[in-house]
C-alpha cells in the first residue's frame, strides 16, 4: 500500500515552485517545513513568469513535483497530501 510519506520522500526532494511571495504555497510550504519533510523551494521571478507559464502542467502555479516525478497542482491537495504524511499528527 502507497501511503502519503511514501510519496513524498525518495531519493530526490519534493520541488515546490511557486513566486517569490507568500500566497498560496505559504501553506504548504509551512506543512512540510511542520512535518519535517525536505523539499526545494524554488521562486519564480515575477519576470520569468511568461516562459515558465508554457512549461507547468495548467499553465498556473503553484506546482508540486513529488519524488516520481508526478506534479500536484492544487494548493488545497498539496496540503492534504502533506497532512496525511505527517508521521506526528502536528498537522
């Protein structure tokens, strides 16, 4: 059985992209820094925001790239995910 840790932990971080301000991956960001779980926390320029619209999934962001290389694009689903994967119920 697959749980949520599981997915969120593998060889390489969860990549979570998102602007250089708070919004809507603060949140989430704070679940995985809470649940101890390592992730890359990339900014995204304001300007370089054109070019790397063409490249995410739906064209928005945040994005969520879990270890297997699935991407998550809804901010209420990362945290979900990042709650159920915490081993000590402090989310």
């Amino acid at each position: 059985m697959t749980t949520a840790r599981s997915l969120l932990t593998g060889l390489t971080p969860v990549k979570l992209e998102y602007f250089d301000i708070e919004g809507a991956a603060e949140p989430v960001r704070l679940a995985l820094f809470v649940a101890a779980i390592p992730f890359d926390d990339v900014r995204i320029p304001i300007d370089q925001w054109p070019s790397k619209k063409l490249t995410t999934k739906h064209g928005v962001l945040p994005e969520m790239t879990l270890p297997s290389g699935e991407v998550v694009t809804e901010s209420m689903a990362m945290l979900r995910l990042v709650g159920e994967a915490d081993e000590d119920g402090k989310l």
